[in-house]
C-alpha cells in the first residue's frame, strides 16, 4: 500500500463518503491498512445504517494520544464544481477534491503516521478515532460514544484534526438544533381574521427568537476571541400553508443556538420555551407552538495554560486560537480528556466550498506536526 500523504489522500477521495450514504468502503480501506501495519482495530457499527467508525491503537499499554477525525463529507449538489469532486487533482501548491481540507487531508496524514509509527518502539500507544456522520451534527461520535469510551481509556492528549490551517483551537461553541411545530387553524382566506394563521403565529416566534439574540448580544456572556462574541440564536427554514386561499393551519421552522462555555444552553433552551408558550397563548386556545430538540453537541474550552495547549503549540509551531465551526472535541473533553483542534486547510477559505481544495504546505505542515509527535512517544 502506498504511504505517502498525498497517494492516501487520493485514495480517501475516491470513496463518495457524502453524510447520505454509506461509509463503507471507505472503512474497509482504513481497517485494512492499519491491520496490515499492527493495530488493533475496532469497528463501530451504526444500528441503523450502512456505516461505521472506528478505533484503533498500536503500541503499550498507556495513557498515550488521540488522534481524531471524521469520514464524511459534505454534499456536492447545487455547486459548480470545474472538475471531478471524487477525484484528487492537482495544480500548483493546491490539490482539489470533496473532502481535502474538511477533512480528510487531516486522514491521510493521521494514516501516514500510522505507518511510521508502525516501525517504531513505541513508550506509550498512539490511538485514532474515525467518526462517521460529523457533518450533520455529530451524530455519529454520539452514537459511538458508548463502545469507544472503555476503549480509548483516558490518553494525555487528543487532537482532532479539523481544519484551522496548522492553528490550535483551544475553543468552540456548543450547538442545539430544534424543530418548532406550529399549530393554526384552517379556514377560507376570505374569512381569514376569523381564523389563526400559523404563519403569523410563527413569525412572533421568529421575533422572539430575535429578542433573546438581541438580549444575549447586549446583556450575555462575551469571549472576544470568537469572531461573533456571544451566544447566537439563528432561525434557518421556516415553512407552512398549501394554497394561497387557505389559511395556514401548520407550520414548521428549524433553528438552533450556538453557545458559549459560559452560557448554559439548558437555561437558553428553557427561554426558547418559554417564548414559545407566550406566543401560543396570546393567539388562545386554537394556536400551539411545540419546540423539540433534534440533535446537539458540547463546545470546547481548554484553557489556555492546560499543558495539552503548550505541547500541542510547540508540536504545530503556532499559536492558539478559537473557531467559530465546530467539532467533535467536546465530546472527548467532556471524557476529561485535554483535547484541542488542529489540522491543515482553511474551513472559512476552503471547507464546503465548490472546488474545494488544500495547499500541498499544509499537508506537509501536518506531517510536521505528527512526526513530532511520533518522536515524542517512542
């Protein structure tokens, strides 16, 4: 098997892993080639989908690092892309394709490593977690959590290799997504004041879901080390009505919170309901606003003194930063592991954009980075 970054990033680009389909192949190129090299590999199967994770580990017995990413990628629908997304192309310093800078050169690097590290004493493991379904939520780590936790134990360090162009992100906010049910009542537009319009039922809502933003960007917590410095509350598809003479009596809009360490999303949650009940009641009886959450993920805030951000900075040869995506780091934090974000590509200049691509520099500055770390376990 070939070991070279970019001979494995051209592997893993070949493989259509796009959230809505399975993972698979993919996997089974991942499992093998760290088979083949000594690891011990787990596969996380997903209970109800064609797609798995998985962890693997090679040396002793030891607290050791967690080398973290996903296999998924974005869609490539409604873009236009100038050449093929699912093939890796190269033009000067760039080399294209879905999944180059988010994140699978971050893959590509960690495999690299694998099989150095394959060729080494090791003093203490070198551990790799890959994820599935990152990119519509998390979902996947979430569902892994319970069979990975026992198996990774409690490393030293863990870095998930998320695109922040070789910076380490000490920092992330939280995310909520919700779904709010909106109940009307029908009737003839004709007679329409006669009726509740859950379109204009749920055009209060929005408005009060604009309150709380105004509240918390006025009165709430602020980190201005983030670009938008305090929690936000954004409001994304708002749908409802069948015919332009029936008064609505349905709607439906998605939202979500993205939140600072510093606010609790469960009161934030609590206040959305609380909106949420308002705003039925001044409609009475006949309007209902039901608000369910569909899916969330933690933030990250490592400290800045933690001893994982030294290391990690003297590893990358950067200074630390916080981001405004976010990932799957809160997870391996909230298992007291100290964890931070660092991998090639741009997420703002490159990442789920048409054409996407990475700067051939950053994939060497990674292969920096995890031989550094190499050296330091062995």
């Amino acid at each position: 098997m070939t070991t070279s970054t970019e001979d494995i990033l051209a592997r893993l680009i070949a493989f259509d892993t796009v959230s809505a389909k399975s993972n698979l192949p993919l996997i089974d190129y991942v499992e093998d080639f760290l088979t083949q090299r000594g690891f011990c590999v787990t596969r996380i199967a997903d209970p109800d989908a064609p797609k798995a994770g998985l962890y693997a580990e090679i040396g002793p017995k030891a607290a050791g690092v967690l080398l973290s990413a996903h296999s998924d990628v974005v869609p490539v629908e409604g873009q236009v892309w100038t050449r093929d997304p699912f093939r890796l192309t190269q033009d000067g310093d760039r080399l294209y394709g879905r999944g180059t800078a988010d994140m699978k050169g971050f893959v590509a690097a960690m495999l690299r490593a694998a099989d150095a590290a394959s060729h080494l004493a090791l003093k203490e493991p070198l551990k790799l977690a890959l994820s599935y379904d990152e990119e519509v939520g998390c979902l996947g780590i979430a569902q892994m959590l319970e069979r990975l936790t026992p198996l990774i134990g409690t490393p030293r360090m863990a870095v998930v290799g998320e695109p922040t162009e070789m910076q380490v992100a000490i920092g992330h906010k939280g995310k909520r997504a919700y779904r709010a049910t909106i109940r009307g009542e029908a009737g003839h537009s004709a007679m329409a004041p006669q009726f509740v319009n859950a379109l204009n039922v749920a055009a209060d809502f929005v408005k009060a879901l604009q309150d709380i933003q105004t509240n918390l960007a006025q009165t709430g917590a602020q980190d201005v080390a983030y670009d938008v410095p305090y929690s936000t509350v954004h409001v994304g598809m708002l749908s409802g009505g069948r015919a332009l003479n029936i008064v609505p009596d349905h709607a439906e809009m998605t939202f979500e919170i993205r939140h600072l360490a510093q606010d609790d999303p469960d009161i934030l949650e609590q206040q959305i309901k609380d909106a949420a009940t308002r705003v039925a009641m001044a409609y009475g009886p006949r309007a209902g606003i039901e608000v369910e959450r569909l899916w969330s993920y933690p933030g990250l805030d490592t400290p800045q003194g933690a001893p994982v951000v030294a290391e990690a900075q003297r590893l990358a040869g950067t200074n630390s930063t916080k981001v405004a995506f976010g990932t799957e780091a809160g997870f391996f934090d909230a298992l007291g592991i100290p964890t931070v974000v660092c991998g090639p590509g741009s997420m703002s200049g490159q990442g789920h954009k048409a054409d996407e691509f990475i700067f051939r520099s950053q994939l060497r500055a990674c292969d920096t980075l995890l031989d550094r770390l190499l050296h330091s376990i062995c």
